[in-house]
C-alpha cells in the first residue's frame, strides 16, 4: 500500500511542477489559455479523484486532507477564471511546497500508520493486560477461599 500511495502522490507532484512550469512560461500576466486553465484543473480533480481517497483509505492524517483539500479547491476555483499569473502561480508554489513534507514524507517515514496501528496496538495490550489481571484476580480469591477452607 505504501508504493501505491507513494506512486499516486509523487505522480501528482510530477504534474504540478508541469503545470507550474507552463504557467511561468506563459509570456501574459493574465492566464487565459484553456490549456493552461485545463491542466490546472486536471491537477485538482486529480487530487479528489485519486488521491485524496486513497489517502483515507490508508488512514492518513484527516487535518492534512482536509487542508490539501481546501487548496485544491481553491486552484480549480482559479482555473474557472482568467487569473492574474502570479496569484495561479503562488497557489501552485504553496500547494507544492507543503506536498512533499506534509504528505509524501509522511508515507516514506510511515508516520501516518503508525498513530492507527500503535493505537491498535495499544487497545491490544491493555485489552489483555485487564484479561490477565481478571484472571489474576479470580485465581487468587479461589486461593484464599481454598485456604479458608482448608484451615476451618
């Protein structure tokens, strides 16, 4: 699962730097190119088509989606108008910049999984830590009974 998320967002990543290198490109301050537009939009939709679900399916980080999530509906907001080409290129300049530590660096380290699977874990433990300690207990009430027992 772990290549599967890391092939999904680094293609993401991939084609946010083509979009961002197109759009600095573009000799205009105003971004009126369909394709230029499009591609942006391609991005966005890649994010809540592909990535973003398989980022909850995988129990990621809900604040980090939901931020991501609000940035990308800011950019496909963008690409529905003629932006001025800095204000769509600082939108791609801070989605990026936050994409490879927030997310791709978290599923290389495995920060992400560790939370769920340490709670999981956790809840094990104590789980079977109260059954010793029922039995622990039930064992010695039956001990003392006994020893009452045998000593009256």
């Amino acid at each position: 699962m772990k290549d599967d998320l890391l092939a999904v967002t680094r293609a993401q990543l991939t084609n946010l730097g083509a979009v961002t290198r197109a759009i600095r490109a573009a000799s205009t301050p105003r971004i009126r190119q369909r394709a230029l537009l499009n591609a942006g939009a391609t991005v966005a939709r890649q994010w809540f088509d592909v990535v973003r679900p398989a980022l909850e399916k995988a129990g990621f980080h809900s604040d980090t989606i939901a931020g991501f999530s609000s940035r990308f509906e800011a950019l496909l907001a963008v690409t529905r108008s003629q932006p001025m080409k800095t204000a769509y290129l600082s939108l791609l300049s801070d989605i990026s910049g936050r994409y490879v530590p927030e997310i791709i660096h978290q599923i290389e380290i495995g920060s992400f999984t560790s939370v769920t699977g340490l709670s999981i874990a956790l809840t094990s433990m104590v789980s079977q830590s109260m059954k010793e300690t029922t039995s622990t207990k039930r064992s010695a009430v039956l001990a003392l009974r006994l020893s009452v027992d045998v000593s009256s």
